[in-house]
C-alpha cells in the first residue's frame, strides 16, 4: 500500500526537486508518476538499482511536501521487488482515412490555442492537435474563468470553464495551423470551426484547407458562446447541424467530424443528421451546461465575476461515464454503423482513454489531464496502453476498438436470478462502521456492528447484494464472493 498512499500524496512537482538533488542519476519523480498512473512495473519508466542501497536520500532531502517528504526510498525498495515488464505494441492507428501515429489527441480548447503550446505537446509525444476553435468572431473572455468541484480531499472531481473559442484574430490562427502542420509533417493538425451563418462555414473551411490541415471539425456544441447561432444551439438542432455540414463540405475536400453536444437527451438523432449531410465522423462529448455551485453567505455563484455569473460548460473526471454513455448509444445505433468516434469528457488517465476505446473511439482527445498534469501525460497514456495490450495479448490498438460493445445490453436482458454476496477480509478490516452506517440507512440492514469487538457481520438472509458496503468501506476490506443463483 505504501507505494500508492505516498504517489496519492505526491505533488507532481515542476522540475522536481526530489529528481534534481538525486546524484545517481535517478529520476524519482517519474518513478512516482508511473506510479500515480498505473504503470508502476514497466521496466523503462526509471532505473531504481542505484536507490536500494542508498543511505543519503538526498531526495527525500529535496521533497517540498507541505507534510512530510514523500517515502521516495521506500517506494523504490518495494518496487525492486516487482516484476518488471518492457511492452511493445503498434499504437498507430488510421482516423478518417487519416494515419496517426497514436490516437491520443489535444482537444479544441486552451491547451491547444497557438502555436507554441500545440508545437511544445507534439514534441512530446501527443499523435496530433485539435486547434482551439476559430471563427469570424474574435470574442472578449471574463475572468476568472475556471473554477473546480472538490470533494472530501479530492481537489478536482469536476471542471467548469468560460472559455469562449480562440481570442488570438483569425489569421493569427490560420498563421499558427500553417506552421503547425509545415514544421510537424507527421503529426495530425485538426482545425477546429465554429459559423454564424451558412456562408461563414464555407469559408472558414475553405480557409483552414489553405493553410494545409488535415482534419475538419465543426464545433455544434460550446455550451457558453455569447454570440447569436453559436455552440450548443446549433447541436440541438438536427436540421440545423445538417445543413451546417453541408456547407462546411462545400469548402473542403478534408474528411469532417462533427461536434455533438451533451445537452440533449438524444445524440444519435444530430448525429445521424450530421452524417446525412456529409461529415465523415462524430466527435462527442462537448460540455456539460452546468452551474458548479454558490457562495450562500454572499449570495454569488463560485465562477464570480463581478458579482455575477452564468450557465457554462462543466468537464473533468465526473462526465466520463455521461460521455461513455453517449458514445454507447451512438456506437450502437444501426444508422451509425462503421462511423468513426473521437471520443472524450473526462480522460485522465490512459485506462479512462481506452475505456471510451473499447466502445467504439478509434481517436481520443484530452483537455483536463493536461491541465492539472501538464503535456507530460502523454507519456503515461502511451505508457499504460503498451502495458494493457501487452498484458492482454493485443498486438494493434485498432483490435481493441468497439471491443466492449456486445457486453452492454438493455437492462432486461441482465441476469436477475442470480447474486454475489459481498466478501469480508477481517484483516483488513479495521473497525471504521462505514459499511454497517450505510447499509442500515441507505441499503437493507443486513450488517450488525459489535460495538464491543468493532467488527461487521453479514447477515446473509437480508443482504441482496447491492454492494454499497463495499463501495464505501475505506480500506478496501470488502470485496466480491462468487455469483451464485438466488435462493426462491
């Protein structure tokens, strides 16, 4: 357990203090990295040889922990222990007709906004951009902009944004996907556009085709754009999406993905529209209209801008199974057959990017791992792809999209005669309650709690196997016996 308690604790620090004070040419912080991630056994993240017999701990020294120095050589003399892997898979994957060297992609939004920034994230690793949105509009932006929903001691569970589309003119930007695309021949360049009106989208397409991109896509769905006929609107409109697209293949010979907005019941019926009136693709989730809270004592929302604030898009970690959902039914739906996804909302790590993978995505794009982490998660998307494909026999990233499809069927389908009881480790359990409080007020008193001995007990004719003890147990005390078929 000390391995993840002190990657958790961690502060990712920007040029680590801890990697720079290490004299034996260790890098501890990205051994802490490949931790945090998931790819804590792959044996090129870093050499830890020179930390097990190590009595200087000069990185420990260096830690700026606000609590106590991460335990950086304990970590590393539990990790020696470890089996060490070196995975080979072929990432590259073909999109649209388009081959990308890895399926990992900036999303249209400020971590993609000039040419530095995208030029920076190319360099490391990341298979292509797509460009901060552009248009005819260059709009004006409040501040702040950003704020977090936080929850216990969970700093960034959510994310809600302001961000309007690109504020640089719109020959600064068709100037920066010029050079992009001339300086990265092999790298993906997206040109992500946004209309006002028909002939708007014809020639913003015609536009970015000059400057030599590669891929289109129509952005039907900024939940918070100010102007009139802009963002969210559109994607509710299936007419109006259609005839969008319509207008953007008459300035382009490029394949085109459309946008789709989550502030709709239905996806698949724009979606549908979108390809009957051309786009070669979908790209799904935008944001999610939201208001993140509000500041009771003052009576302001927690996005304050003078007092004010407004309905915008919310993102992060808490969407993902609201954009997996939606993904699902579009990759699903039988006039949507064989069109390529680029999925995203919520893909932090490398297993929340191939979980929208095997539904059906054949490209991803991130925009909050990037920043809260920076550019540098690349290395640990790619890292943690390589370990599964490797783990799991998968020799090419494309065999493994859609692979989840035929396990998510409709409810009345599910197997409702059998049960799994939940399994308790005594050695583990340390006596908290959490599982009996819950399941005596929020699931069917099947828990007795010896306050004496301060152990839990099933009591196996109440319990239905729900599953909340589980879910709340805070030492992972509580895990899952085998199914069995019900008892009538």
């Amino acid at each position: 357990m000390i391995i993840k308690e002190e990657a958790a604790r961690c502060l990712l620090c920007h040029a680590a203090p801890c990697s720079m004070a290490c004299k034996k040419g260790v890098d501890p912080a990205r051994m802490i990295r490949g931790v945090r991630f998931e790819n804590e056994n792959i044996k090129n993240i870093v050499d830890i040889e020179p930390c097990i017999n190590c009595v200087d701990k000069e990185c420990e020294k260096a830690c700026i922990h606000y609590d106590f120095p991460i335990r950086i050589n304990e970590m590393a003399q539990e990790l020696n222990k470890r089996e060490k892997i070196t995975p080979k898979a072929d990432l590259s994957i073909d999109f649209l007709g388009v081959h990308c060297e890895n399926p990992f992609f900036l999303s249209s939004s400020v971590v993609a906004s000039n040419y530095d920034m995208c030029a920076k994230a190319l360099n490391m690793g990341w298979g292509g951009i797509v460009f901060k949105t552009i248009g005819i509009l260059q709009p004006k932006e409040v501040s702040p902009r950003f704020e977090a929903i936080r929850k216990e001691s969970t700093p960034f569970v959510g994310f809600r944004n302001l961000e309007q589309i690109a504020e640089h003119t719109l020959e600064e930007n068709l100037g920066y996907l010029k050079k992009l695309k001339e300086n990265f021949p092999n790298k993906v360049i997206v040109a992500s556009i946004m209309g006002q009106t028909k002939e708007e989208w014809t020639k913003l397409a015609k536009m970015v085709t000059e400057a030599g991109v590669d891929i289109i896509e129509c952005n039907f769905s900024c939940p918070h754009m100010s102007g009139d006929g802009l963002g969210s609107d559109v994607g509710q409109d299936p007419e109006l999406v259609k005839t969008y697209v319509e207008y953007t293949k008459k300035g382009t010979h490029l394949p085109v993905l459309a946008k789709m907005t989550p502030n709709i019941g239905n996806m698949e019926i724009p979606a549908i529209a979108a390809i009957e009136g051309g786009a070669d693709g979908i790209a799904a989730i935008n944001t999610i209209k939201s208001i993140l809270g509000l500041d009771l004592k003052n009576k302001t929302p927690n996005l304050n801008i003078a007092g004010k604030s407004s309905v915008s898009g919310y993102s992060g970690k808490a969407v993902k199974p609201i954009a997996l959902r939606f993904i699902h039914d579009m990759a699903k739906n039988e006039k949507l057959k064989n069109v390529p996804f680029s999925g995203m909302g919520g893909i932090e790590t490398w297993h929340d990017a191939l979980e929208f993978i095997a539904l059906g995505c054949s490209n991803i794009q991130v925009t909050t791992s990037v920043m809260q982490y920076g550019y540098r998660i690349i290395e640990d998307l790619i890292d943690g792809t390589l370990k599964f494909m490797y783990e799991n026999g998968i020799e090419k990233i494309s065999d493994m999209v859609g692979m989840a499809l035929d396990n998510l069927v409709p409810a009345e389908e599910l197997d409702r005669n059998s049960i799994i009881y939940p399994s308790f480790n005594r050695d583990k359990c340390i006596g908290c309650g959490r599982c009996y409080i819950s399941c005596a007020d929020g699931g069917h008193q099947a828990i007795t709690f010896d306050t004496n001995n301060r152990k839990p007990k099933l009591l196996g004719d109440k319990c239905v196997g729900c599953h909340l003890c589980r879910l709340v147990c805070p030492t992972q005390a509580i895990g899952e016996s085998k199914r069995i078929k019900k008892i009538v």
